[in-house]
C-alpha cells in the first residue's frame, strides 16, 4: 500500500473533490495527519477528512450517521457538509468525508470544557441504529503490522503481548456507572471552542460500552501528556465523579496505554520523531515507568 502522507492524502482529496463535485481543492490547508489527513478547503466554508486506507470506510459512515442523530439531540457538534452527496466519498477506495467548517475559536479548549458534553452525551438513550462496542484494542494489529521495518519487532511483540493480556481482562471489569452511549476519545483536542461555545468533534468511535471509557482518558492524559492537575479537577467536578476511583481504572488505563503506543506505530515510516516517540512510549510501558510524559502527535 502506499506510504500515506501529506502528498498521497492531496492526491485523494482531489480525487473526492471532483467526484463531490467540489471546486480543485489547490489552497487546502492540511490541520492534521493521522487516522485521517485532515484539510481546511481554501474555497467553500468546507474541511475534509481523508482515510488513512479502505477499512475505514464504515467507520466514515459511521461517523456520518452519528453527527445528524446527535444535532437532532441538541448535542454541538460538527455538522456534515449538506453540499455534496450523501455518505463518504471514494478516492481510490479511501473514504472521504466533508464537514461544515466551524466558525473562529475563541480560545483553545480545556479539560473542564469536556464536562457538559459528555454528560449531554451520556444521558442520551441509544440511537436507532446500531452501534459497536468500544474494541480500543482491535486496530491495535493494524496499527502494527503498518509499521513492519521501521520498528524493533521486539518491541511489536512486546504490544502484542500487552494487547492480549488486556483484553482477556476487559470483560470482566465492573463498571460503576450504567453502560450507554460514549465518545470514545474524549480529549480537549476533540472539543471546539467557538463564539456559542463548546462543540464536540470526530465522531468515528461514538460507541455503546462503558461509560469510564470517555474518563479515563482524561485521567491517563493527566499522567502522559501533561494536563495540570488543577484541569483535571475542573473536569471531574464538572462530571461529578473522579474515574481514579473505579476498581477497574488501572486495567481500562492499561488498555488505554497499550493502544495509544500502538497508534504512533503507523507514523514511524518516513517520520523520525515518531519512530522518536514510539520508542518512548514502548520503553515507559516495558519499565513500568508511569510517569513517563508522553508527547502528542
């Protein structure tokens, strides 16, 4: 498969454009590179989300579906871009979605800005549609085998292995609140501040599961990625409930982990900072060094 990077994602957003319908996308402004090349359309108010590969095409769809029942529950949240075909476009089998961009944000998003929406979100019944069980660990092998030659093979196996002892873990976790509609990545990167206020973005893991999912990772992102402790506690009393508290947290933070070290796999190809971090982050988990920063990409 060929490397995807920003040149390739170009390629296939210009293919979508055409097929959408949409004028040659020559200024767009790329805002992202991961699961998705994500891309601010120099001429219509529109942004683009590209797919990495052509197993993300139901995942699209999904996210798709999910935005219009959550607007239609006042929940805020991005909207699709009612300008081109219904569904995810196709460029050379890679899925392709169109968004209404969002207006100016006022400032940057903080933890406590999750609270409200997430407590919007899990008071929610479930939709009509079907939804999938938050599987943090299913792209794990995907992730992985991406990045064949480029990574220690010592260090895949060292996840794979992480991988499974998790998993045969998550069934039997307990939960303390009732099971229902969650995110699934609910992080401030995934919440836009603008002019009437927070709006919650990237839909693609809307799931029905544990609803600890959604907090613990906010909990995990106070111990790798740095959120000051005094942010986090704005969340939790926001919420109403501290996830730290929960007999299963170190096993869902786990998973949590194992999951997120596999992501940056994906990236090491060509990209020697997140060969950089991949190596970090697989060294932190091997030592059982938890307090480790761990650094976004």
């Amino acid at each position: 498969m060929p490397l995807f990077d920003e040149a390739r994602a170009r390629l296939l957003l210009a293919a979508a454009c055409e097929t959408a319908g949409l004028p040659a996308p020559d200024g767009a402004r790329l805002l992202a590179l991961g699961e998705n090349a994500v891309f601010d359309l120099a001429g219509p108010a529109v942004v683009a989300k590209v797919g990495r590969g052509p197993e993300l095409v139901e995942r699209a769809r999904h996210e798709l579906a999910v935005a219009d029942w959550l607007a239609d529950h006042d929940v805020p949240v991005v909207r699709p871009y009612d300008g081109v075909p219904a569904g995810p476009q196709s460029a050379h089998g890679h899925p392709v979605t169109f968004w209404h961009r969002l207006a100016p944000a006022v400032r940057p998003a903080r933890s406590a800005d999750l609270a409200p929406l997430l407590r919007a979100l899990h008071r929610l019944p479930l939709p009509p549609f079907p939804l999938a069980r938050r599987d943090l660990l299913a792209p794990v092998e995907r992730w992985l085998a991406s990045a064949e030659g480029h990574v220690d093979p010592a260090d895949v196996a060292f996840l794979r292995d992480r991988r499974d002892t998790f998993a045969a873990a998550l069934p039997g976790l307990v939960p303390h609140l009732p099971a229902g509609l969650i995110h699934g990545d609910a992080l401030p990167r995934n919440v836009h501040v603008g002019p009437d206020g927070p709006v919650l973005l990237d839909l693609e893991t809307l799931s029905q599961d544990l609803r600890e999912h959604d907090l613990v990772v906010l909990a995990l992102s106070q111990d790798r990625y740095g959120v000051p402790a005094e942010e986090y506690r704005a969340f939790t009393e926001g919420y109403g409930w501290d996830v730290r508290e929960w007999s299963g947290f170190m096993v869902l933070r786990g998973a949590r982990e194992t999951a997120s070290a596999s992501w940056v796999a994906q990236r090491t190809p060509g990209n020697a900072a997140a060969t950089a971090e991949f190596r970090r982050r697989v060294e932190s988990l091997r030592a059982g060094a938890t307090d480790v920063r761990w650094y976004p990409f």
